[in-house]
C-alpha cells in the first residue's frame, strides 16, 4: 500500500510539472480556479498540490480549513496559511527542515544501532515535534523493557539555513534499573498469594534465589496481570477481576500491587454430547459417555484448561476409532455458579497439507520444531490437530508466542504456517540456605534449554556447603522423532563428609544416561543406567564400622534405577494441598569391588488446606537386600534423624558401634504428622505456628552392631514458619517421647530456605 500510494504521488507530480512548465509559472491552473504556492523553497509546488484530495472549482473559504488541515498531517511544514486574491488559492507554507544527521551521547544500555534501528523503523527524516516526541516516547519503552523508568531524553540541533536541514543530537540521562522492592497481593481468600507470586513473572530477591530479576518492566507487569487472571479462571472464577498500581519510593525502587476481587467460584454442572449427524456408533459413544463421566466426578470446579484437555481425549477416541475428519465444536452456558458444556461432533471434508512452511525460528533449527509435528506434507490434517500442535510447541518453553495458520490452495489443498517467535531460553539462578543441620549452603545453576537451537537443555549446578559438595552437568534431549521420550546424559560429583556420624569421608564420580517420559498429566517414570566410581576415606580406623574399613579406598560399581512420580501438589512458595507418590528402584550390579543390592523405596505425602490452615501427613518405606549375601555398606543403607524426625539429629537414631560409628539399618519406615495454624493476616508474607508428631524406626543387618534394637522412635513438637521475603524461615522445638540413651537428640532446628 505504501508503494502504491508513492507510485500515485509520483504520477501526480509528472502531471504538475508538465502544467508548470507549459505555462512557465509557478501559478497551477486548474478548471478557473489557480494555486500559488510561495515559501516552499525546497519542496515542489506540484508535490504540495499532489497531497490535496480534491481540487476545487471554485473558491471556497470552508475548503480552505481542509487544506490547511491536509498539508499540515503531511508533518512537511511547521505553518500553512491560506490567502485569497480574484480566483487564486495563495498556499503560504513555511517547511519543516530535513534531518541531515543525527547522533546519540551518554547511550550505554543501548547502542547506537539499537536508537538508528527505532529511527529507521519510524521513518524519522523530517525535523518536527512529532517525530520527535514519537521517537522518545519508542525509545524510552526500548529501555523500560529492560528496567530502565527513569530515562530522561533531550535534544539539541545544528540548523543550516541554506539547505533547510538540521543536524540532530540526543543526549541521553539512562538514570539507573529501577528495582521491586515488593510484590503486594491484596483481595486473594482463595488463591494463596505465594501461588500468584510463583506464576508471574515479576519477581524480588531473596535469599533463596539472591540473583532473581527483579527489574520493574511496565510491559511485564500489565502481562502479569493477564497470567493471574488465566490462572483463577482456570480455577473456576470466571468474573475474576485484577488491577494493579504501582507505587514509586526512595532509591529508585518500587512496590508493586495487585488488587483482586475473585468472585464465585463456579461449578461444571454437566457436559453434553451431540452426534446429529451420527458420524459415532453405538459403541464409541458409549465410551465417551463412560469417559464423560468419569472426567465430570474428579471435576471440583470448572475448568476451561481441564475442558479443553477433555475435548483433546474424546478427539484422539474418535481418531483410533478409523474417523479421521470431524469437527469439535464448544458451547458453554453460564448459569449462577453453573457452566454447562455442549460438545457438538460434526463431520467435515477432508483438508491436505501442501506444504508446512515454518517461520521466525532465526536461532532455533527447523527439526526441532518439525519432530513435534503429528502430521506431514500430504497428509489430510483437521482443526483439533493444528490446536495440539500448537499447544504442544507452547509446551516446550522455546518460544515466546505460536501461531499456526492455513493458507489456502483450493478445496482439497492447504499450506500450514507455524510462526514461532523465539524467547531467551538462558538462566542463571542462586539460593542460600542456612540451618543448624546442614550449615550453610551456596546451591547456584546455569540452565540453557535451547543449546545452539537444537531444543537440547544444558543445566550445570553447583551446591556447596560445609560437609556437602556436588557438581552436577546434565544435558537433555528428545529420544526419537516418533515419541514425546527425552533423553538425557549426566555427569556428577560429589563429595560428602561423614566424620562426625560416621568416621569416613566419601567422593563419588557417577556417569550415565536416562529416559524419561509422561505417563499421563501427573505421572512420570524416569529410567537411569549409571558407571558409579567411590572413593572411601577412613578418619578414624577405630570407629569406623567394618564394612566401610574392608572398602576402603576406590569402588566401582552399575546402577539401574527406575522411578516413578505422581503429583498433585499446588504451586508456590507453600505447598498446601495435593497429593505425591515417588516410588525408586535401584539395583547394584555385583562386580568385583562392590557386593550388588536391590534398594525400593517409597515417598507418600498428602496436603489438605483448611481455613487457611495447613494439615499434611508424609511418610517413607524402604527396604534394601545384599544380591550376594553380604553386609550393605554403610552408605547404601536406611538412616533416620533431623527433618524425619525432629528432636534428634541427622544420624541420630538407629542402630550404631559409637557415637561417632553410626551403621544404619537395612529397613526403614517414618512418619511426620504436621498442623500449621496461620498466626498472621499477611496473605503475601504468613507466619505459621506448627505442631507436629513424628515416627520412625530404622532396623536389621546382617551384623549385629554394639547398640541396636527394633523399637520406633518418636518425637512431638512445635515451631514457627515465616515465609518471608527473603526466603522460608523456621524455628523447630523437638522433644523426644521414645528413645533410647545412644540415640543423638538435637531439640532445636533453625533453618532458612529448607523447611521440610
């Protein structure tokens, strides 16, 4: 369109100036009526008469009004004045000067080709106030999308009078990142304000994440908005509505508040489903009924989310059952608290892709994307398969927005277009923990989920503390183009002191590989190989226990472990409510250095929310056999105390030579039983006042060490949970009800970034 209207102009000009010169005057005639145009020195009196819409007849004192008004939107002269005389329009103009050049100070954020890139993407060549103020106003958002608020812009100018340009320089004061200093949330009685914090994108340090962005972009904060209001409808609130305010303080920081009003939560009344068509026999729409029902019984709420995955099922339903080409379409009725769903299934022609042309990926290569694609060039594709598609590509996090469009060839022939918009797949993070069990810790990571684009992750973590050291290096990728399985590669080191409990210190160096994939929506099984190398190093030959002392030295060993892991645990800061099930495998390979063993153990825990309160029961089961007959390394087996069993320490409980000789236990069994009572009214910062009852017992080898019995241990006690800015904070009071004289007691716990 630009061109065509710079083509007309030019075609316009080529008119007016063979007038012009036919006549040999700067008057234009036009039926009776002539323009003279005077104080245009550098633009053609043709050109100007090109802008006009309308070239009048006769003259006309209203119509002046319109051309003053047309030549002015030109943004090509400062002042147009309009004067009469017998039948001529005289066009007084005084012209805007061209910018000859223009340069930036003081620009360290961004260059000189980020601004030259804002003036060419404006088209900023004519010196105006417009122009100007459109330039700074672009430029100030280019640096509040990295923080900067504080931008103060100004100009001067070098004019040359006898070309009419001027040479233009922009001096820039960045100021510094302007910084949150909190995130307020206000009028949430239903969603714990730590989920809300957790799902947005603005954030604050603290001290389990110290290295956290915690710029203020207005952008991202109107975005945040969006993302809690998707979130609470997910959930059932439909009216919801969030506003935000953002409140400026002393050095250059902010507090930023979210208002809230949730409204009702509304429920799923009932789902209906329509075949008037009869494209569905008898059987298959009685398994859609079955699955119909089964989805609206576990359905607590309405969920759009939970909706539209129910549709996704009842497609792939009719897809195995040989129909390929159908139509889904969805129709809510919202009552008072009640939507009712409608799914209407009609049968359509079929569409074939032509081509799958794939676009915006500059960094991310073109098979990263294509191996999620479920369907190929030729093949006869239908709606529901193109929104999977697209949600499956969201899924990956590569990309900051999807969009799939058709591009029709005829009836019969389709082209697909996937525009993807690439994000920054890079991270750095950092938390600190400190507590009377484990001291202080320094846990730092590097994350790359795009590797060069190739859609491989790279994490490499660091977690270091007093008698802890790990270094970890894990890449991973999909497996194969025909399944949604990754891959992933490891590397591990690790370095653990256990003088104090144990007398030995142990470095371990594993290698391998796993494959994990999805189950279902919380389900997932991980399936690991790994070359284990142990390096024992005794501190104290006459404490140590004697399989740990026969051992000494280097060990090698294969490992084979299965997982799997249910959850439905909440996000957030708080876990409140849900349930989890982690069920681990591992086998021990015998070999020449290392005895084999099979090792299970199981992780229960289940949350309920009540009033604000919280109630949760969390118990493990794990049992270890030798393949071979003989004594389990002390390393390899069952330990009890600390965070499983409050009022005594790590290492504390179970059977033991000394104290300084502790052995461990072939099974183990534990139980903690917490209530948590909110004592204050921050729903953004909660101080919770917790009373627990905790079990355990650690039992059987195939030694009998000096002080060993079977009985359960078991503790009670009470404590305060801050979940502060900075981080988790705890106070833990413990105090033993059955234990024996050797067990280790340690009543009180203090620990900030790990409470559990």
């Amino acid at each position: 369109m630009k061109k065509l209207k710079t083509n007309f102009k030019k075609i316009h000009c080529l008119i007016y100036s063979l007038l012009f010169i036919l006549f040999f005057s700067n008057k234009v005639i036009s039926n009776e009526i002539s323009f003279i145009i005077e104080g245009n020195k550098f633009t053609d009196s043709n050109v100007i008469l090109s802008l006009l819409n309308e070239i009048p007849k006769d003259l006309n004192k209203n119509y002046s009004n319109e051309i003053i008004k047309t030549l002015s939107d030109s943004n090509l002269f400062s002042n147009v004045e309009i004067q009469f005389k017998d039948d001529t329009y005289i066009i007084i103009v005084k012209e805007y000067p061209i910018i000859n050049k223009i340069d930036f100070k003081n620009n360290d954020r961004l260059k000189d080709e980020d601004l030259e890139l804002i003036v060419s993407e404006l088209n900023f060549n004519i010196f105006n106030s417009n122009s100007i103020n459109l330039f700074i106003n672009e430029t100030k958002k280019l640096y509040q999308s990295f923080g900067y608020n504080d931008v103060d812009i100004q100009y001067t100018t070098n004019e040359n009078n006898n070309n009419n340009t001027v040479d233009l320089f922009f001096i820039i004061n960045e100021g510094k990142i302007t910084k949150i200093n909190n995130i307020i949330i206000d009028g949430n009685n239903f969603i714990p304000g730590e989920i809300i914090k957790d799902i947005i994108s603005s954030k604050t340090k603290s001290l389990t994440n110290i290295f956290a962005n915690n710029n203020y972009k207005p952008a991202i904060v109107e975005r945040d908005m969006f993302e809690i209001i998707n979130y609470y409808k997910d959930k059932g609130y439909i009216d919801i509505i969030v506003k935000n305010k953002v409140e400026f303080l002393e050095n250059n920081k902010v507090n930023i508040y979210f208002y809230i009003e949730e409204g009702e939560i509304y429920n799923l009344s009932s789902i209906k489903i329509f075949d008037n068509k009869n494209l569905l026999d008898e059987n298959l729409l009685n398994l859609i009924k079955i699955k119909k029902e089964n989805f609206i019984s576990t359905q607590k709420y309405f969920s759009a989310q939970n909706i539209k995955q129910f549709r996704k099922e009842i497609s792939s339903l009719i897809i195995e059952n040989g129909i390929d080409y159908f139509e889904i379409v969805t129709l809510d009725k919202v009552t008072v608290k009640n939507v009712d769903i409608s799914f209407e299934i009609n049968p359509i022609s079929p569409k074939y892709t032509k081509q799958i042309n794939i676009i915006g990926n500059t960094r991310t290569f073109d098979y990263v994307i294509r191996r999620e694609l479920d369907i190929a060039e030729g093949d006869a594709f239908n709606e529901t398969q193109l929104k999977s598609l697209r949600e499956k590509l969201n899924s990956l996090q590569l990309f900051e927005s999807v969009r799939i469009s058709q591009e029709e060839i005829d009836e019969d022939f389709s082209n697909i277009i996937i525009e993807v918009e690439e994000k920054q797949t890079g991270s750095f993070s950092a938390g600190l923990s400190i507590g009377t069990l484990d001291g202080f810790a320094v846990v730092t990571g590097l994350r790359e989920r795009n590797f060069y684009g190739t859609g491989r992750s790279l994490d490499f973590l660091v977690n270091t503390s007093e008698d802890n050291n790990e270094i970890k290096i894990i890449t991973t990728d999909r497996l194969s183009y025909e399944n949604d399985a990754d891959i992933s590669y490891k590397i591990n080191y690790k370095q653990r002191d256990y003088s104090n409990s144990s007398s030995y210190k142990l470095d371990t160096f594993s290698t391998g590989f796993g494959i994990g994939y999805k189950l279902n929506k919380n389900l997932f099984h991980n399936f690991d190989i790994e070359y284990v190398l142990k390096d024992y190093k005794i501190t104290n030959s006459g404490t140590v226990s004697e399989t740990i002392l026969d051992s000494s030295g280097g060990n090698m060993s294969y490992l084979i472990k299965n997982n799997f892991r249910f959850s439905t645990l909440n996000l957030g800061f708080i876990t409140k409510y849900g349930n989890y099930l982690n069920f681990n495998n591992t086998i021990e390979t015998p070999t020449s250095s290392a005895n084999g063993y099979i090792k299970n153990l199981i992780n229960l825990k289940k949350y309920f929310n009540v009033n604000k309160n919280i109630f949760s029961i969390q118990s493990k089961l794990g049992n270890i056999i030798a393949l071979n007959n003989n004594d389990i390394l002390t390393d390899n087996k069952f330990s009890l105390g600390g965070r499983w069993l409050r009022g005594f320490d790590s290492y504390g409980v179970g059977p033991r030579n000394s104290r300084t000789s502790y052995v461990g236990g072939n099974n183990i069994i534990a139980a903690k039983l917490d209530y948590s009572y909110e004592i204050s009214n921050n729903s953004n910062f909660p101080i919770y006042l917790n009373v627990f009852n905790d079990y355990g017992l650690v039992w059987e080898n195939k030694t009998s060490p000096t002080q060993s019995d079977n009985s359960i241990r078991s503790s009670a006690g009470f404590g305060i949970r801050y979940y502060s800015p900075i981080g988790p904070i705890g106070f833990t009071w413990g105090f033993p009800i059955a234990d024996k004289e050797y067990d280790i007691k340690r009543m009180f716990l203090f620990s900030i970034g790990n409470l559990d």
